[in-house]
C-alpha cells in the first residue's frame, strides 16, 4: 500500500482480492475516479512520486511512490470493435461502477478506497472469493477477450478456484465455436504467466477443459509426463516453452531466442540418436536447455538428462597443439578431436598428455 490517500483514489483488482486472500500482491494497481495523468502530475508537483512512464490513450501512469512502482489508471469504459483485440478506450474519467464491471472476474472487480478503506463489490466479488469461484461479469466475455479463458486457468491454479458453472458453459460455448482472429500477442503473455508458474494441474487442466484450441484446429493427445519435477530439477528461463515446444506454436510471435528452442527441438526429435554417450553428446550439444527438457517430456527418452552429466566434458588440446607437435593443418584434425572426445567421455579424468599421445597415435595412422 502507499501513503496517497484522495477520495477518488482506490485500490483495484488484484491487489484488493491478495488481500482478501491473505496473498501476497505481485502489483499495486490503482484507479482514479477521473483523468488519472492530470492527477499523477499534481502528484508529482507536490513531491509525493516520479512518473516514468505515461500511456495517454489508456489514461494510465506508470509512477513511483514511497520507491515502490505502481500503475494508477483513469477510470474508463472500453468497447470491443474487434472482437479478441485489443478494445477501444472510451469514456475515460466515468464512474467507478462502469469502469469495474469490464474487468474479466467478479473476483478482480473489487476497488478498496485510499481514503476510508472500503471494500467496493458491485459484482459479488467478495462471495466468489469465500466461494472459490471463478465468474465473468457478463455473458460476452470471452468473446469479447478469449484470453480471459487462459487467464481463468492461472488463476485456478494459483487459489485453487473453480470456474462458476454459467461460466464454465459460456467458455466451452467459446472454445466450440473459436474465433481465431484474436490477438496472439496477448494469447501469449498469458500462457507465458499461467506455464511459468510451473504447475502440473495447469498442463492437465490446458488440455481437458480444450484451451489448447486456442492454439490449433487440431485434435492434440499431450505427453504423459510429470513436467514439474522435470522443471524444479533442471531450472531453465523458458519454463512456459518447456510445457508447450513440442505443440504448434505458428501463430505465436516467438522470439529470435523462443525459435531458437522450438528448432531445436524439432532438429532432435528428427535424428536418429544412439544410446551412447559419444552419440548423445553429438546430438545435444549446442541444443537449449529447454529443447533438451522439451524432447525428454516429448519421447520419454532420459537420453537427454544424460547429456547434462556428461555435457561438461570437453577435450583439451586445440589445432595449435596438434601443429606444435609437428602436424600440418588438415581435416584429419576433426575426426582426431572427436577420436579424442570418444575416449574422453570413456574416461573423463584424461590429461592433456594422454589426449596428446591419442592424437599422435591416430594421426600416424
């Protein structure tokens, strides 16, 4: 919480339902009932914060207080021209009431004041949360933003929520009668907050409640595999692509370096890979962590795992070693280096002296 109290001035969202859930608040969201930029620069005039950043068709201000940073929002109304994009900012400044019952969940309804600490419920958020329910604040919801499906899976995982029965129908209405004109950008933020969270019941819930459409006409069977465990035990950045690389992912606006993963992927699940550690060695090397974790779910093979044993292994003379001993440069250096590396992997305490011998021995013949 901050120390600026105004009577126009309330806590909203997830901030109020943390509280009410004894949770702790990963963002500190306000709303001012009017222009929120005009009152952020009487704030900043006065000393009590720092604008950073400004979003002026969405009325919104990003602004550090008390060296915390929060968003303080204009109230608005928002009109969706193009149903699963991006909605049309309208009547910004309206009453608080109209600004709360656009939001996605009853439980992300609720505005606390600055001033009284009220809680402000015009949608039942407050029942649904004792409840442990999930509802929408109107029947065209998803609809209007499909995104609220995946973001009604994160939140089902994080509080242990269930989706209110209406709501339930009205999202496989939705998800048999998909609309694929949707903004994917988002589709993505989503699925990178819900899968990064790491959860085993998300992945399951993905596929049985068929939020996986969202992604492809296809009919998918996921792999059968306890990808948590898999994830605690080998931490990598990209957790949400190691539950979700081996799908197709085409209409995601994937990174350089998320392509990069995906490729990998695909590059070794298209090889033929022997179980030796020479082989495998081969195989991964170079590949991402995450591909690695992808085709270990994908195939159920360990072979994978194996490699981040061995993957420290590396042989330790160079071409200027082999020339020193009296080599002329040729391409019979690499099959030397990887005549070396077999053995190496055999015998991973060899010295430099005995990968020279080896070298000796192999380029005489």
């Amino acid at each position: 919480m901050i120390n600026i109290k105004d009577d126009k001035l309330y806590y909203i969202g997830g901030v109020v339902r943390d509280e009410l859930l004894g949770k702790e608040s990963f963002d500190t969201d306000l709303t001012f009932q009017g222009d929120a930029i005009e009152f952020c620069k009487n704030l900043e005039k006065r000393g009590h914060g720092h604008i950073i950043q400004v979003n002026l068709p969405f009325g919104t201000v990003h602004m550090e207080i008390d060296g915390k940073e929060v968003d303080i929002a204009s109230t608005r109304d928002e009109i969706y021209d193009k149903k699963g994009h991006l909605p049309f900012v309208s009547d910004i400044g309206c009453d608080l009431k109209k600004d709360v019952l656009r939001r996605d969940f009853t439980i992300n309804a609720l505005a606390k004041s600055t001033v009284s600490g009220e809680i402000i419920d015009y949608a039942g958020g407050v029942d649904d949360i004792k409840n442990k329910k999930l509802r929408v604040l109107h029947d065209n919801s998803f609809i209007d933003d499909p995104t609220r499906i995946i973001r009604g899976l994160k939140f089902s995982v994080r509080f242990g929520f269930n989706l209110e029965e209406d709501t339930r129908k009205l999202q496989e209405n939705y998800l048999n009668n998909i609309n694929y004109d949707m903004s994917y950008k988002r589709v993505k933020k989503e699925l990178i907050e819900t899968f990064n969270l790491n959860s085993n019941k998300a992945f399951e819930e993905f596929f049985n409640q068929n939020i996986y459409k969202l992604l492809t006409e296809k009919d998918v069977t996921p792999p059968k595999y306890d990808i948590e465990s898999l994830v605690n035990s080998y931490p990598v950045e990209n957790t949400w692509l190691v539950y979700l690389g081996w799908m197709d992912l085409e209409k995601l606006p994937l990174t350089k370096a998320e392509k990069k993963i995906v490729d990998d992927f695909h590059e070794l699940i298209n090889e033929q890979i022997d179980n030796n550690d020479f082989s495998i060695y081969k195989a991964f090397k170079g590949k991402t962590k995450e591909s690695i974790l992808i085709y270990t779910l994908f195939t159920g093979s360990a072979i994978g795992l194996r490699f981040f044993e061995i993957e420290p292994i590396e042989i330790s003379i160079s071409g200027d070693d082999l020339i020193s001993i009296g080599f002329n440069p040729s391409e019979k250096f690499s099959a030397c280096f990887e005549h070396i590396l077999k053995h190496k992997l055999e015998n991973p305490n060899m010295s430099i002296t005995d990968e020279i011998k080896l070298a000796k021995d192999f380029l005489k013949n």
